[in-house]
C-alpha cells in the first residue's frame, strides 16, 4: 500500500469517527470537553529522519515496533530500589504511594510518525536572526550559570514547565490536565506545573499588545464542535521553547472525537524564528482519576543544592588561593 492511499484511508477514517460522534453539550449548549485526560504520547514530536515522509504506520508495524520496545525493555537492568542511597529511585518518588495507577500516562493509540504533520514532521530551520539570539543570551551567563537562581532555567525555577505552551505538548511523567467550562469560558490546568489557562470563548479581541505573559493571551470561539484558541501576547520567553520570539503565534483546536477522546491540533508561527510555520497533532484520552498538585516549589532542592555547591566550590578555591 503506497503512503498516499494509507493516508488517505487514515484521514478517512478519522473523519467518519469524528463526523459519527456528536459531543454532548454544557447548559449553555457548547460542546462539553470536560474532564480529566492523559495528553501522554509514545509518540515523538518530531519524525525520525530515516522515515523520510511517511506519516504514519501500518497496524503490522506499530505491532512490530511495541513488540521491539517490550524486548529493549525486558533485556534493560532492573530500576534501583527506592531508598537505596545514592540511586535515581532514592530522590524521585513512586507514584503508588499516591494512589496513582499506570492508567495516569497511559498514551492514546494512534498511527502516526509523529506529532508534527507535514511532509518532513520536524520544526523547520530557524532563521539567522534567531540564532543569533540564542547565541547572545547564551552569551550573557556564560561562566555565571551558579550566581544565583536568575540564571538557572525557568522551568528549574518552577516558574512554567516547557509542555505547558502553548501549544501543549506531552510530557515523560505527570501529562495530566483538567479540561473545566463555564458560560462563555474554558479552563486548562495542566499537573505540570499546575498552571491554568482562563480561556474567553465570545470571540473578543485581544488586548494591547503591551501587555505580555508568559503564556500568551488566549481568546477562543467555537466552531462546530470545535473549540479553536488563538493565542498571541507572548513576552520574550515564551513557553513554546525552542527559541521563539514575543512574536509567537499558536492556534489551537480541540474536538471531542468519542466520548473518551479529545483530538488536539496545534500550528506554530513566529516570523522571528522559523522559515515557515510548523503544525501538529495528537488525541489526549479521559483517564479515570483526578488531577493531583504538582508543588515544584516546595521541596525545590535541586535549586538550594545547586547554589549551595557552588558557593562551597568559591570558598575552597579562595582558600587554596590564599595558601
């Protein structure tokens, strides 16, 4: 079967599932998306280089590679006991202790080679500007990466967690979040790291450009039983990542596919970084249980750990200094 007509047959089905399903409605007669849903995906974002354009497998060949993955898996040496002293396991946790079932990052089944979509199913190349402005902030904490807390990452800082976006993207562990609605709005909150978006969907304007965040500005409206969210207002480190510009654009659309699914789509614009814009997909599946807090703050060691260590290093080498 050639790649265009497995596409075909793909997008197809898709289609008709979507077209079949009617999503309930709220009081207020919009498409209910609520709930609490695992975005988890054992998907990688961009496609391997090697599968050139194909966009998406076979039903052998996801059989063949989950098959493979249970191999590597079985033959790779067994996790560390939790409170063996100096081990990964000794300073993470263990979700049951939580209550917390593997059905929490359990990834939604799907074909595709890759969240991105597109002939190449990667982030375009950045232009020469934006290089370069990596390169500067690279630049300004050169050799002062253990000053003070100002030069660490953002997401080391608890301040956003990069899969936060938008446009959200799946995460290694805590991809959970909380899909809530209420007459004329959506809220988002995501476990990682507990941020929400308050999402207007009466289709207003949005506000001055002077005023920037972190996670842009969101307004939605709602078409058919899609709702599409157009965000913009982005400061200069927008959560996006990947060296995007204040002038980030994300679109996004969320459809309510069956009565577990959510199909999220996402594109990506910044005149200030990439050639072209970049799209994506994939479907975020309802999970049975609740959002738990994700507190980065409290406990923060790796932050007071790190500071402390290189305050400790300056110490003994003014003292070997002064020898």
């Amino acid at each position: 079967m050639n790649k265009l007509i497995l596409m075909m047959l793909v997008a197809a089905t898709m289609f008709a599932q979507t077209k079949a399903f009617k999503a309930p409605r709220t009081p207020d007669g919009v498409p209910d998306l609520q709930g609490v849903y695992s975005n988890s995906s054992a998907v990688p974002l961009e496609r391997a280089a090697a599968l050139g354009a194909k966009e998406f497998y076979t039903e052998a060949e996801v059989k063949a590679n989950k098959e493979a993955a249970a191999k590597r898996a079985a033959a790779a040496p067994a996790f560390p006991q939790a409170n063996q002293v100096g081990t990964v396991a000794d300073i993470h946790y263990d979700t049951a202790q939580f209550g917390l079932k593997a059905n929490v990052t359990e990834a939604m089944s799907t074909l595709r080679t890759s969240i991105l979509t597109g002939e190449t199913g990667r982030v375009p190349p950045m232009l020469p500007e934006a290089t370069k402005r990596q390169a500067d902030a690279r630049a300004l904490v050169a050799g002062k990466a253990f000053d003070g807390p100002e030069n660490r990452g953002i997401a080391e800082r608890c301040i956003y967690w990069g899969n936060e976006g938008p446009p959200m993207l799946p995460v290694g562990y805590n991809a959970t979040l909380q899909i809530v609605q209420g007459p004329g709005y959506v809220g988002i909150v995501q476990e990682m790291i507990h941020d929400t978006r308050i999402i207007p969907t009466d289709g207003r304007a949005h506000a001055s450009s002077n005023i920037r965040q972190f996670f842009g500005e969101s307004v939605g409206h709602w078409e058919g039983d899609t709702l599409v969210v157009d965000t913009t207002n982005f400061n200069d480190q927008p959560a996006v990542g990947r060296g995007a510009s204040k002038n980030l654009h994300v679109v996004e659309k969320f459809t309510k596919t069956g009565p577990e699914t959510v199909l999220y789509q996402f594109t990506v614009s910044d005149p200030s970084t990439w050639e072209k814009s970049w799209s994506g997909e994939y479907p975020i599946g309802k999970i049975d249980g609740a959002l738990y807090e994700y507190a980065c703050q409290e406990g923060n060691y790796g932050m007071a750990n790190i500071l402390s260590g290189a305050r400790a290093d300056e110490k003994k080498a003014a003292a070997a200094a002064a020898k």
